[in-house]
C-alpha cells in the first residue's frame, strides 16, 4: 500500500504527531473530496494550539509538517525557515490518496470519530447563538449537536469567525502544569499573579506550586473537570469571590495526593482552612470517579467538599439545554460495570444510577449557559 512511503513517514516519528495536526490532515483529505489542490491556513480558529505563543507542540507539528513536505504530499507555506512556523498547508496534486493511507495507517483518530462538513446542523449552530450568544467551541457543538467533540475536526466556516472562540491550552511535557483563575492572587520565586478573569487564566507548573504563596481567595472554591466550562466560567462569574480550578482529569484514577494539583490545594487549605470546595465533573461514568476521588483529596487536605451539578436532574437540565435530538451519548456494558461494581462517594449513586437506567451518558459543557453569577453564589 504505502510502499517506501512508509518508511519515510515512520522516520518523522508520527506517534508524536499532535492530535491538532491529525484533525488538519483529515480536514485537508475531506476538501480533496470537492477540489484537488485543497489549501488550509493555519490560524486561531484551525490549529489554535499550533499558532498560540504558548503552544507546546509546535516542535511535534512541525516535525510532521516537514515530513510529508518530504515526503512530497504537502506543499507547506512557511512564514520563515523552514521549520519555524506554518501558514498555510496545501495538498500537493494527485495525492490524495496518499493522505488517505497515512491517515488509515498511523492517525489516532479512528474513522468513527471523525465528522464531515456536510453532516453539521448549521442552522441549529446559528439558533444556539441567537438564544446564548457567543461561545466556546465545545459549549456550542455540545449545545447544538449533542456532542463537545462534534466540531473537534471541522474548519469553521467564516461567518462563525466573531461567534465561536477557541482557546488553546497548555499541553505540559514531563511535569504538571495546573490551571486556575477568578479570584486567587498568589507569588511564587518568579513572579507575583493577581486575580484573573479572562481566558485563559493562569498556568502554573509544578515547581512554582513548590514556592507558592497564596496571598488571596475567594471564599469558594470551585473544581472543574474540563477546560472548556472552566473557561466559559471564568468571564461569566467575573467578579465574584469565587477561585476556579481546573481538573483536567488529575484525579481520574487516584486521588493523586502527590500531585502538583493536591499541593496547590493543600496550600490553599493551610490559607483558609475548611474552605468550601464545590466539585463538578461531567455526569458520566469518568466524571463520577473523576470526583469521587476529588472529595476524598480535597477532604484530606482540610477541604470542606460538596458535589455541585451532579446529581440524577442534571439530565433534566440537559434536555432543556441541549437543540440537538441528541440528549447523551450511549455507554458501554463496560462503563455500566464500573458503576455497578466499583466503589465511589454515595453522594454520586442517585446520578450513577439513572446514567444506568438512561443507558446515556451526558457532558457538562453545555450546563455552562445556565450558571449565572446568582447560582454560582449560592452552589450547594
């Protein structure tokens, strides 16, 4: 099939490919479908992580980018060197079925997970932002097509440009980064970091963590499973004495007592002991146990925790949120025997137990629209 092709494209190493680079070359053989020399640019609303001045796989992007510039599939438009970063990417003539193989072969995104242009609601996009108004890329795809994901892999058309923002995120390699923001001003051996309301808050790696001081909170502290909603919080709560974490999945299988997120949070907890902590993950089997081990971290540090949106009506919210017919995504029998059998906090079983009954699973991104300042306050 890939021939001498293979050996090539093995020698760029494409198991460090970024997923952002998989997800262009598969909107790149998609364009090949309706035209032959199909082009991308690469901007903020393509590969946001690529053209962000903190992007920590643009060495990897360009590793592939220069690989099949090689290998003679792309022809890549460079803005210095080669190299250095990208412009624009175009498919090079009569290979699309070259991208085709590389993408079968070496891509991790399978084939079921990939959507095409053609299959998106646009009119239901257009009706979320009548109704909500601007928002984050996976806030509007869960809202309008019932999945955060469904938008992961298509270049947004233009009228979409000034509705749609798209945040790249700190991708760490070989330590922890943590993301926080709202209320929470704090010095470490570097630098003093007053309190942030815009996206994307502040990152701070591990061994700053090590010299903290934290010198202001707010009198909650919310935990939040993924960026997006932490995000879209951010400049919705603004103002409010509120502190935000993100999760990022630090506790997805442990409660992580020696990570840089549990000594940030034991800083916190020496700051103001027995602060309220409010933990919210997706209502699903991963965010169920996502939290469950939060609570216990949060409670051995000297938290005081308490679940918030997680529990059985959050699908209720769900269904008056979401336009798409789509209310949930359907679980394995795997996932139902994790449920079953493994142990979480009791809080969390009215909520285990009708992701069961419902046989879906649901995600918490497009919940955001209903938090105000008010609800936030008042979070129980």
């Amino acid at each position: 099939m890939l021939g001498n092709l293979s050996d090539n494209i093995q020698s760029g190493k494409p198991e460090l490919w970024p997923l952002e680079f998989w997800q262009l070359i598969i909107q790149l053989a998609e364009r090949a479908r309706m035209t032959p020399e199909p082009r991308i640019s690469l901007t903020k609303s393509t590969t946001p992580d690529y053209v962000s001045p903190i992007s920590n796989t643009q060495y990897e992007f360009n590793l592939a980018l220069t690989t099949l510039e090689n290998s003679r599939i792309l022809d890549v438009r460079w803005k210095a060197e080669t190299g250095s970063q990208a412009s624009w990417v175009r498919l090079q003539p009569d290979k699309s079925d070259a991208l085709g193989q590389i993408i079968e072969f070496f891509s991790p995104i399978q084939p079921s997970q990939r959507t095409q242009p053609q299959d998106i609601n646009w009119d239901t996009i257009n009706k979320a932002f009548q109704l909500y108004g601007p928002l984050g890329l996976r806030t509007i795809a869960h809202i309008a097509l019932g999945s955060s994901h469904s938008l992961d892999t298509i270049s947004l058309p233009l009228e979409f440009n000034n509705k749609i923002w798209v945040q790249p995120d700190a991708i760490p390699v070989g330590s922890d980064v943590i993301r926080v923001g709202g209320l929470l001003e704090f010095t470490t051996s570097s630098a003093k970091f007053m309190d942030r309301w815009s996206r994307p808050g502040h990152y701070i790696w591990a061994w700053d963590i090590e010299n903290i001081q934290i010198e202001k909170l707010g009198d909650k502290l919310l935990l939040i499973e993924n960026p997006y909603p932490y995000w879209e919080l951010l400049t919705r709560l603004k103002e409010l004495p509120i502190t935000l974490v993100c999760l990022h999945g630090e506790t997805r299988h442990h409660e992580a007592s020696q990570s840089a997120l549990a000594n940030l949070l034991n800083r916190i907890y020496k700051k103001r002991p027995g602060v309220e902590t409010h933990i919210w993950c997706d209502p699903d089997p991963g965010g169920i146990f996502i939290a469950s081990y939060a609570y216990t971290l949060v409670k051995k540090l000297g938290g005081n925790p308490s679940f918030w949106k997680m529990g059985a009506e959050v699908f209720d919210e769900l269904e008056t949120v979401l336009l798409s017919d789509q209310k949930g995504l359907p679980i394995s029998q795997s996932e139902k025997d994790w449920l079953t059998h493994k142990e979480f906090h009791p809080d969390l079983l009215p909520l285990a137990n009708q992701i069961i009954t419902k046989g879906i699973k649901g995600e918490q991104e497009g919940l955001t629209i209903t938090i105000t300042t008010a609800t936030a306050y008042q979070m129980k």
